[in-house]
DNA sequence: CAACGTTTCCAAAACGTTTTGGAAACGTGT
DNA sequence: ACACGTTTCCAAAACGTTTTGGAAACGTTG
C-alpha cells in the first residue's frame, strides 16, 4: 500500500492542500514546513500516484502510437530506432510513450477513438501514412493533437515530417543512368502507403529525364519485408529479359532482392545493380553493403516528439512541416565504387 | 468535450449510478433503461474516461515495458518481433502497452520505481536480464507483478521464460566440431548480460567435450551490433593463426563478422565458418544464410503477457517458468548444406 | 486601538467513474 | 389490509490529487 498525500498530512500533522503544496514549492507554505513535509515524504517512500494526478489534471502526459502491423509478425529495424527517437524524447519531458499494434482494417480507427476520448493519450503519431488516411481524418475532426510521419494526398493542413521520396529516387534514378543502366525494374511497397506513391513518382520521373520508361510489367508491389522482396525480385530475375538494375522501395526488399540474385549466381554490383531506400544498419554491412538513401529516423522521431509537446501545450510547432532531403549513400550493390 | 456519464444521465433523466451500471449490463436496471442508456450513450459518442475508472478501481490496465537502450541509438530487429508479440497478446485481453526507453545506470531504477509507485503500470515484462540484476531485486521487494525474458544468477524465484542458451550453444559446437573445426573464436555479448553467461558457457562446454578448449584470447567481448561484430571480427581475422570457425553470441554479430570475413576475400562457408544466435529473419535471406539457433521472440514475447495477466490477476501463471530448447538451424555459413 | 497587509494554513470542491447500502414502487399471497 | 419479495432506481462515498476561496494569526501602520 502505497503512501499517499493523507498519510503524509497525518504524519505531519498538516492538512493535505498544505502538503500539496509543500511539495509542489508553493511559496504559501513555509519553510519549515517545507522541510518537514518533504522529509516525511521521503521517509514514506512517497510517489504521487499519476492516475490522481491525471484524472485531476485532465491529461495523461502519455503520447500514443500505433505501430501498423501487417499480419501477426512484424520485424523492422527501421521502427526499433525510430521507437528509440520517440522514447527518448518522450522521456526526456516527462511524457509516457503507449505503444500498441493494430492492422490497418475495420478495428483500426476504433482503437483511436478508444484511446482519444478515453483520454488515455494527448495525442498521436501517426506512423506510415496513406493516401487516403481516415486516421488523419479522424484526429482531425475531433480536434485531437497528432503529428505524422508522412504526407497524404489532399490538403496537408497538418503537421508533419517527411522524406522528400521524390528527390530521393530521382538521385537514384541518375545515379543508375550514368553507370549505364537503361532497363530497370521497381519493387514498390503497398500502393496505399503514401510514400510508396512518392518513391515510383520519383523514379519515373528521374527516369523519364533520360528517357527512360518505366513500364508497368517493371514494377512490382511488394509488401516491405525481405521475404517479400526475394521472391518478388527472383520472379524479375527469372524473366527472358533481365533487368539491369532492381530499385527497391526500401532496404528489407533490396536485401531480400540480393539474396535472390545471389542465389541465381549472379554478382550484385556487376551483374546486376540493386538500390533501397531507408539506410537501416543492416545496409551498411550487407555483402555487398547496399547503396541505398539514408534518412536520419532517429532525429525523426525526436523532431516529431517535439513538435506534438509543442501542440499539446498549446503552441504552434516550429517548424510544423518540415521535409528532409534523403542523402544517396553510394555503396557496392549498385556497382559504383 | 467528451460526453460523460453525467451528460447521459441527464439526457436520459436517471442518475449517474444507474447509467453506470446500465452500461455495464447489471440486472438491477430494466431491460428499457439499459436500452435507452445504450441509445443515448451511441448518440453522444460517449467513451469512458479511462483516467477515472482507473483511479476508482486502482488498476492502470497497463503493463510496461522498458526497453534498455545502450546508448542514443537503438537497432535491433529482435525487438521490435518481441515488441509486436507482447503488443498484440496484451491488446487482445484490454491491456496498454507502456514503453520507456532507458539504459541501464543510475537513473534505471528509479524508472521502474515511478511507474511503479505511481500506479502507472499494473506490472512489468524485464528484458535482457543481467547477472544481478537490481530490477527484479526491486520488483520482488516491492511485490510488484512481473515476468522476466531472462534468468539471473542466484535463486530463480520469480516467473521467467527463457531459452536455454547452453544447450544452444551446445548444438552448434557439436556442429562445427563434426564439420572438422578445431580453432574456434567467440563473439560475446557483454558479460554481464545472463544470457551471455550461459551463450559462454554452453559453448566452453560442447568444445570441452570433444576435448577443444576455448582460450581467453579466443573470446572478444562484443556489444550485440552488427558494427561491433563486424570491428571485433575483424581483428580476429587479421591475427596470424585465423581461427576456422566465428561464433556469435546473436545474429548481428554473426551478420557483421560475415561482412568483415567477406571484406578480406574470405568465402564465408568455406574459408571460414559463422554462426549466430536468434534467427532473425535477416538470418534467412543474409548471403550466405546465416546458421542460428532460433527462438520463437514472438511467442515467447506473448507468453510473457500471459504470464504477467496472470500474475496480476492474483493467480498463479501456469507455468510460471519456461525453458525453451533453441534450434538448430543449419544454413551455408557454417560450410555444412 | 483600529485598520490593514503578510504569512501560513486549510476545508471543500472538483476531476469521472464504480460501488455500497438502501429505498421506492409494485405485485402477490394471506 | 398487511407482510413480503422483486424490480428498479439512486444518493453518497470513495479513489488521490490539485485548486479555489477564504480564514486565522500576527505584525505594521495610522
């Protein structure tokens, strides 16, 4: 059992405002009483308990996010440090980080709602947005603070971090060009997650630069992981004609794509170029290491743990839209260095 | 302003006590009244504030879960399995999910005590146990619920699942053995992990009993990443007498020990034997496959949360200590497929 | 000495919920 | 008409905290 305000305010003899206030260093209470109050408390081992103090308050000093799981299993190096991002901020300005996981689908926006009106959170991160996202719908009508890790399509009247996905392919894009690659293949993520969208624009259209199409037999979607990419990159290798280059809309697939092409003897970086996109640690020393875009994920999740604070205290976030240039990071899978 | 139940029972004209119970379906309330309390809690979007039925039951119906970073950055796709393990089991049976991220130091328990005493969490899943480990030495003091993925030394009283890590490393000497190697290295994790004492010394043992000593010289103490096995490697294959065979103590390791081996022209299977410890699925698709001992991080991440709901609802989890027998998966990077 | 300002304290209300311990209303059997 | 059981309802207390709006005690000033 716990020690609470009452058990101090016995101990001391003082009423429960007073060692309220004692230990909140009101200046109506005394030194001495001070002292007194903040001794015993420490002699009782005394905690505030946070579900007083939040029903109290009206706020949970808790931020949510909900991880999109896709299928029952879910392992992606790129969410454990962007969780880090998060956690460490969060933690830093005393806030609490409610984690939970939930598929996309029907039950997807309950959960919000759930925990929006409950007031278990003061607000969201929104991770991996779509095209159309009734999440961000949502938060939206109920006036309820978020920030998210993505753009939709539409009016972006909310705030945001994001990648510029566009400009990242582009470099791809260039970069395969002038090593020569003129028949190239893309392993897209769902079409539905908004980034996905950004990176095959970019890429068209870098290509289209050179022009260069890019087909519709060329381009398969992909589900992120690196089963997914092997098996969809060794259908790409198993066609009468071989693509030059795999483009993979993230580094799990271009993983999985070289382990596909290793397989079938081929030499990633000579016989074939393969590109990803995200530059987890895993990229780095890959064999060969992958040559992909880097995006600073850990900064990331601080930045967006900021700008949430920023509104859940009622101020604007400065800044409140922010894109970040992916930066190419030319290793051997492409055949450059 | 979310409705309340005050706003329900005056819409509905009955108090507050029995649109309370209304909802919750009691048979003191008239089939007509729990309808028409139904009916107009729909209408208003009413949720329950969650912050109060917390405090009024003194249950937080959250468990937490504190992740210990080493350092800022946090990669680490085990994890983030684990995490959607716990995630979704606790989900499914109404629990929250409360994530910290804190290295282990000074400011660690005190962590865990806040969150205890705060009435924050109902209790904790301890991860990556370490030989003593003050964490569980607090919890148990404070009768707090908690499991443990990991054992400690001394008296196991408390609930855990774990795998058993001499036997798994047991299995893969036996293999390495039976494939012709006689000079082995170690990658280990940092000692005072548990984990990394029974990884040790189950491996000090398979090589004992075919009559292979494991020289201190022969063990590196690493840090778990895949750019600490990839260094650490390294200097053990630029020293004059290369050992035949790199164990790892997890699966990055073994990934970036592989790296380093490649990066000297070595032909990881044939040159030169690695295995891991974890089955990421990184291990799968890595080139070549990468052999490891696996363990099923989703499940045991779910049977922790069994366990602890047990626990916390004042039974005696059934079992209440689990330990798993990894398997051996034999891929190309130990030279044997 | 009265009026006033300071310092220090505290009772009570409030946050939104659940539970306790009745009580009113109604029918049923005598 | 009465006693009794059922059904249906509700006022009040409680969870632990913070805040509001004083009030008491004391010193200072006119």
């Amino acid at each position: 059992m716990p020690a609470t305000i009452k058990d101090i305010a016995e101990r001391t003899g003082k009423s429960v405002t007073t060692v309220s206030r004692a230990l909140h260093g009101y200046d109506d209470v005394s030194a001495q009483t001070k002292a007194l109050v903040r001794q015993v408390a420490e002699e009782l081992g005394y905690e505030p308990n946070r579900l007083a103090q939040r029903l109290q308050k009206q706020r949970s000093d808790t931020i949510g996010l909900i991880l999109p799981t896709f299928g029952p299993r879910f392992s992606d190096p790129f969410f454990s440090e962007f969780l880090a991002g998060v956690g460490n901020r969060a933690a830093r300005d005393g806030f609490d980080l409610l984690v939970s996981t939930q598929a996309p689908g029907p039950n997807e926006l309950q959960a919000y709602r759930r925990k929006v009106q409950g007031r278990q959170v003061d607000g969201f991160i929104i991770v991996r947005t779509r095209r159309q996202d009734e999440r961000i719908e949502y938060l939206r009508r109920a006036k309820a603070p978020f920030v998210a890790f993505g753009r939709t399509e539409g009016v972006l009247d909310f705030p945001f971090v994001d990648e510029d996905g566009v400009l990242g392919m582009r470099l791809v894009a260039d970069h395969l060009v002038s090593l020569g690659g003129r028949h190239f293949a893309y392993l897209t993520p769902p079409q539905e997650l908004m980034f996905a969208h950004y990176r095959l624009e970019g890429l068209r259209q870098g290509l289209l630069a050179h022009d260069i199409p890019l087909r519709p037999t060329d381009i398969i979607a992909g589900d992120l992981t690196q089963r997914g990419g092997f098996r969809d990159a060794g259908s790409l290798l198993d066609r009468a004609a071989r693509p030059q280059a795999i483009v993979a809309g993230n580094d799990l697939m271009a993983l999985g794509a070289m382990s596909a092409a290793q397989s079938r003897g081929l030499i990633v970086g000579q016989d074939i170029a393969i590109t990803g996109f995200d530059d987890i640690p895993m990229a780095e020393h890959s064999h060969p290491p992958l040559t992909t875009l880097h995006q600073p994920i850990y900064e990331i999740g601080a930045m967006l743990v900021d700008m949430l604070l920023a509104i859940i205290a009622g101020r604007v976030p400065q800044p409140s839209q922010v894109l970040l240039e992916p930066r190419l990071v030319v290793r051997r899978s492409c055949g450059a260095a």
